[in-house]
C-alpha cells in the first residue's frame, strides 16, 4: 500500500503544478473540440469526454498500447470503481455486478458492447472481448437506462474496434512471449479498395497458454488457453451518395481452455508459487462466438442525422467443473448454452445552436437455452426426517437417534440432475435524449425511456438418485420398516425435483425519465446535476428442489450525480470528477425455503443505497513523461430485507455490502519517451478488500486488498519495436475468492515477465 500511496501522491502533485495531454482520441470534426480531444459515442451522440455529464473512463489505443492490454479484464483492473469479480465471470461497476446484487434474477445490471451489439453474460470470459485491433473502451459508470436500456441499470462497456483506412494501406503485427509458454500472435492490415470510398480492415490474434494450476490427477494444466479471434470490417462511403456512411463488421471468436475461473489448492507448501488442483473432471470452458454488425448514417439535412444500427450474435459456451475439486468422481457440473441475439436501433440525431439531442426506436430479442447436467450431493435432510418421524408417534429422542443413524449412512443424497431452461426476451423501446441551452452558460438536460418488454422462460427438469440407499436391516430387523419408510423418503425428495416442461410469460412496461442541469461557468469549467430513473426487468425463477417457476417482479433505482469537468493551465491539464447516490428498491434475491440446500428461487425482497465519487487527472511532467491518476470511492449498504411468508432468514441480508464492491479503487502510471527511442511505462492499480459472499456471514468470505505494479520497457521506431514487460512486477499474493473449507481459491496472476516485437508499415 506504501508503494503505491507513493506513486499516485507523486502523480496527484505533478497533476497540479504541470501541464496535463489528453490521451490520443478519434478525429474530431466537431468545431466545439479541441485537437486531442476524447470523442465518447456510448451516448449515442458524438460529444467530447468533456462534454459529457456522465461519468466515462476512457482507454484509448494509445493506452492499449503503453500498457500491454490483453483482455477486457485487464481493463477492468485499472479503473476506478470498476472490479473484476468471481474470476473472470464478470465485473462490478461501482458495486454492483453485471448480473445483480442479490444473487437472484435472470436479467443483467450491466452489459457489455462490441460496435454496437451486447455480448451475454456467459460469453464474457472468452468472447470478442481482446484488446487487439481496438480503437476505444468506455466504461459508462451509473445507470444508463435512458440511452442503453435494457441492462444497463449499474452502467455499460462499450468497445470499439478500429474502422478501416479509406486513404492508405498499413498494417500491424506483435508477438507476445512471456513466462509459462504463454505465446500471442497477432496481425492486422487494411486500407483503400476504392480510394475515398471503400475500405476494409482485416484483424486476427492467435493465443496459446501452457497455464500455470497443474491438474496431478489428471495431469496438464487446467487452465490451458488456445483462442482464435478474427475481427473484418468494411466502410463504404460511396461518391454516388454523398453522406451515406455504411460501417460492416463481422467478428469470429474460437476459445478453448480453462473455466470462467480455476481453483488451486491452498493445502499445500507455497500454494501461490506451486498452484496445483487435484480434479479428476475437466474444469473447461469453450467458446464458439459469432458477431456481425451493420451501421449505417446518412444526413438529411446540416442538422439532422439518420442511423441504423443492426446486429446479430450467436454464442454457444460448454462449461466444465469439477465440483468437489478432489481425485474422487464425487460431484460434477456440464452446461451448455446457446443463444442468439438480435438487435435493431433506429436513431435520429439534432443538433442546432439552442437544442440538440436524439431520439430513437429499438428492438432487441434474445432466444436461446441452457442444458444442464450436473451430478451433486445434497446433504441428509436430518431435521426433516426427525419431523417426520416424531408426526408419526416417534418421541423426540427417539426420532433423532434414527435420524442421526441414518445420516451416518448416508451423510449426503448423490443426485443427477439435468435440466433444459429455454428462454425468448422480447423488447422494444422509444428513447430520446435532448439538451436545450437556456443561455450561453447554462443548459437543461432531459431524457426519456418507455420500455415494452415480453419474457417467456421454460424449464423442465429431471432428477435422478445416483447413488446406494442404506441397507433397511443396518439397525436391526425391529427398525427395518422405518429404514424402509426414510428410503422411499428420500427418493420421493429426489423425485420432486423432476418435472415437465412448464413455462410463464411476463411482460412489463416502463418508464425511465432524466432531468439536469449544466452550467459552464468558464469554456474550461463545467459543472453539471442529473436525476435518472433505472430498470432491471423481471421474469421466472426455477425452485430446483420444488421443480417449480415462480414469477418475480421488476426492481427500480433512482440515481442523483453531480459532475465536474474542467481543464487548467490553458487547457493543459484534465480534472474530472463524478459525485452519485443511488437508492435501490424491489431488489432481486434469492431466498431458501428450508427444504435442502436445492429449496431456493428468486424473490423481491430487498432494498438498498449506495453512495461515491471518480475523481480522474491526466498530466504532462515534461516533454515526453506524462502521469495519469484515478481514484474511486463507494459505499453499499441492504436497508431492509423482508422474505416472503414461508422463507428461511439464514440468509439476511440487511445491514450488510454488496459482493465484490470494495469502497477503493486506485490507480495510476507514468509514460516516458527518451533517448530517441526508447519508451517506458509503469503502472498500478490498488483495491482495497471484499466481500465475496453476500449475508450476516459475510465476514467468513473476504479477501484483502492487494497492489498489482506492472511496467514494460522498449525501443521504437516509426516501423518497429522490441520491448519487454512485467505483470505483477512486485509478485503481489493475492486471491480473488477463497473457499476454505475445502482449501480451494482463485488465486490473482503471479508475477510474470514476457518479450514482445511488433511492426507497422
């Protein structure tokens, strides 16, 4: 912590006594902007990072670049109030996940889009999600229900990938070497095949990974990596048709290797130097993700613009883990899921000297399904074959003696279980965002959202015992019916766990109004206020153990920011800050019944707030050295609980934080350029610990804080570059989740040094 309490307190000084560079951005054409500044398009409409109330943290190419960016995750890392969570599942942005708080709801709280088109949940540890050949990632912080809508209630990440050239051909080509055999090909090449009118920009990233958690059952290394990802893009701007802007890109991704996380075993001598797991299953993930988008924009006029964005998705993820995490065939999870996704946005883009703004018509369908099949154990019901022999006239010691004795035979119930869970979310939207100057100083900011959306989920279910029931004579021939009874018990228990194809189709209507107000108080110094209504969507929720689907209903937020833009030394340094509260209610979680440990479903029943602030500075040291900082702050907090009538309360979660939301996030780097050539850079990030678990029991799963320093060193030209690097440079030990009660962990990246080349022409 010391060391790099150091380093930002050296980055937050030279931010205030020298000059600051934004980071290289796209073109501007906008009048209103300056040359480096950063266009943000997650809003939908092309505005400077300084115009935009919202807040935005920006990873530019050039950032991608000096820092060695692999995967999103290595984005997620290095932002403020941005969190990987379990592994590389997913992410939380400003505490809450993308897939909720509350572990209940089928519906996502934040999404993720690749040019333009949302990429599911499952795919996120694998899909089209490199940082090779992109152009820009806005991480969109707060509720963007209004523009993004659907999932979009904690935020969005939007990637963009780089547009072909239309004047010159070039290309670009890296290879990446580093410790463990873990090996990076890349290549890029595009440029004019009609000049000025059409042009095509090829892309692919080769990725080979020995993997560090060696398997000694099975031998190998569990979370070996082979991934293919294939990125083509067209831009056509034909002559005949002055205006008309048509962008096509198609993106292929191939993944084979370890699951969205990977246990190592931490009771063994130097479990982060010697990570080993002893599985007898493969613990595998694979990824088969296809994604092709069309955009289209043609003026109708100076000041009016017409946009069509349209895309198409096919995921299909295999997920493998071994569950029990031990030599023997105990437990095991296989699923499958296949999904297709659609979208079609219509937009309509003003601008004129007192109003500008846009207004728009989407559509979004989401078909597909999840095939499970898992063998687990579900610990003996003990409690419940005691209450069900004392209403059969057993006295209460009696009852708990038979009860007691036959879980000792059979301590848990061995259960194969598979399930096919088909869904089809429907949705359709109007929207319009507008901004209206009053003066030159002060401006109104409206917005609105009336989303339509039908859901249909499905499920059916087939449960099977898989194991051997005890011997009805284990306790004598006097006690041989009862066992006989406690058997056929248990079966039955099993057997109601199965069940038909039944289905429930929900719809819901909602409306999500934006007010503000922005005052430029100098052309440097803008503050802004804005109040939001969000939305996550409800559904049906399987009980496993009841084979029932039970309906819940939406949950809605309310979100108030206040925001800071400003720029200093004549425009030479950048300081921006986002101030939020957010109150959160209806909340989606999943409540237990008390049957076993299968009796669950998700259920209204909480509500929360939770309050912070960004603050980002980027600043130039000297020429060629510049220094960027950011720093994130944030606080959760369940306000009330109430489970339905019939729930179990083991679970509360009243007066406790969300999962995975640590109250600090730092980071922060130096560039250097020097010696003709040479090129530096050394980052860190910091984050302070979490809970990974959520309920009054919380404190059992945290993990502490830890400080990542990474930092890469090279030589360039205007044509080439060698360079080597080093990620976790100070072998911080850290784990993301630990699992102690069978000694198992996801532990953080060790310390890892690699080479790298690349060339451009």
């Amino acid at each position: 912590m010391f060391r790099f309490s150091a380093l930002l307190s050296g980055v937050a000084m030279a931010a205030l006594t020298v000059p600051a560079q934004a980071q290289q951005a796209y073109p501007v054409s906008d009048g209103a902007s300056a040359p480096g500044d950063i266009i943000v398009t997650g809003e939908k409409s092309t505005r400077t990072l300084q115009q935009t109330p919202t807040s935005i943290a920006v990873t530019t190419s050039e950032k991608i670049e000096r820092e060695n960016l692999i995967t999103i995750q290595d984005v997620y890392n290095r932002t403020a109030n941005l969190s990987e969570t379990y592994g590389s599942s997913g992410f939380t942005i400003r505490g809450v996940s993308n897939t909720g708080v509350g572990a209940g709801g089928q519906a996502d709280a934040a999404s993720v889009y690749v040019d333009g088109a949302p990429i599911p949940k499952w795919a996120l540890y694998g899909g089209p999600t490199d940082m090779w050949n992109v152009q820009q990632v806005e991480v969109l912080r707060g509720p963007q229900s209004t523009i993004q809508g659907l999932n979009a209630m904690a935020g969005g990440i939007v990637i963009t990938s780089k547009d072909p050239s239309l004047s010159r051909w070039s290309g670009d080509a890296r290879v990446l070497w580093s410790e463990y055999n873990d090996r990076t090909f890349s290549a890029a090449v595009g440029g004019p095949i009609i000049a000025d009118e059409l042009g095509v920009r090829l892309s692919a990233e080769r990725r080979a990974d020995r993997g560090i958690i060696h398997n000694v059952t099975r031998g190998g290394y569990d979370d070996k990596l082979k991934s293919l990802n294939l990125r083509g893009k067209m831009k056509w701007t034909p002559g005949a048709i002055p205006g008309l802007e048509a962008i096509a890109s198609y993106n292929r991704v191939r993944r084979d290797g370890g699951y969205l996380y990977e246990y190592a075993r931490t009771d063994v001598p130097d479990p982060f130097g010697h990570r080993t797991s002893l599985s007898d299953q493969p613990n595998s993930g694979k990824i088969d993700s296809d994604l092709a988008v069309l955009n289209l924009g043609y003026p109708l006029s100076d000041q009016l613009k017409l946009s069509s964005v349209t895309s198409w998705n096919r995921s299909k993820v295999h997920s493998q883990i071994d569950s029990d995490g031990t030599p023997e065939d105990i437990q095991a999870i296989d699923n499958r899921y296949l999904y297709k996704t659609l979208t079609q946005e219509l937009r309509l883009n003003f601008e004129s000297d007192r109003l500008s703004g846009l207004l728009g018509a989407w559509y979004y369908r989401r078909k597909g399904a999840i095939d499970q099949n898992s063998r687990v154990n579900i610990a003996t019901p003990t409690s419940t074959i005691t209450g069900l022999l004392q209403s059969s006239g057993f006295n209460a010691a009696t009852a708990r003696f038979i009860s007691s004795a036959y879980a000792a035979q059979l301590p848990v119930i061995p259960v194969a279980y598979s399930a096919d869970q088909p869904e089809k979310v429907e949705t359709m939207a109007l929207f319009g965002d507008a901004r209206f100057k009053l003066t030159d100083q002060l401006t109104l900011i409206g917005g609105f959202r009336f989303d339509h959306e039908r859901n249909r989920y499905a499920a059916e279910t087939v449960a099977a015992f898989n194991g051997t029931l005890p011997d009805v004579n284990f306790m004598g021939a006097a006690f041989a019916p009862v066992i006989s009874v406690i058997n056929r018990g248990v079966l039955g228990l099993v057997a109601d766990a199965s069940s038909p194809l039944a289905s429930n189709t929900r719809t819901f209507n909602a409306f999500l109004p934006k007010a503000g107000v922005s005052m430029d108080w100098t052309p440097d110094l803008t503050t802004a206020f804005t109040v939001q209504r969000a939305y996550r969507s409800g559904g049906s929720s399987q009980n496993p153990a009841r084979a029932e689907l039970l309906p819940y209903d939406p949950e809605f937020s309310w979100n108030y920011e206040g925001s800071l833009r400003s720029k200093w030394l004549g425009g030479r340094l950048v300081l921006n800050a986002n101030l939020f509260y957010m109150e959160w209610k209806d909340q989606q979680v999943t409540a237990y019944f008390g049957a076993n440990a299968y009796d669950y479903n998700t259920v209204n029943a909480a509500g929360s707030h939770l309050y912070g602030f960004e603050v980002e500075a980027n600043a130039k040291v000297a020429n060629g050295i510049d220094l960027y900082a950011s720093i994130g702050h944030v606080r959760t907090k369940f306000d009330d609980f109430t489970l339905p009538t019939g729930a179990t309360s083991d679970l509360d979660l009243q007066g406790t934080q969300f999962p995975y939301a640590p109250r600090w996030t730092l980071s922060g780097g130096i560039n250097g350029q020097f010696g003709g050539g040479f090129t530096a850079n050394l980052n860190a990030s910091y984050r302070t610990s979490v809970f990974t678990g959520v309920g009054q029991d919380q404190g059992q799963f945290k993990v502490s804080g830890r400080t990542v320093v990474n930092g890469k060193l090279g030589y360039e030209t205007q044509n080439w570059s060698v360079f080597v690097f080093a990620r976790n440079l100070l072998n911080e030990k850290y784990a993301q989740y630990a699992y102690k009660a069978i000694n198992q962990a996801i532990l953080g990246d060790p310390q890892t040094f690699g080479v790298g080349a690349g060339v451009h022409w």
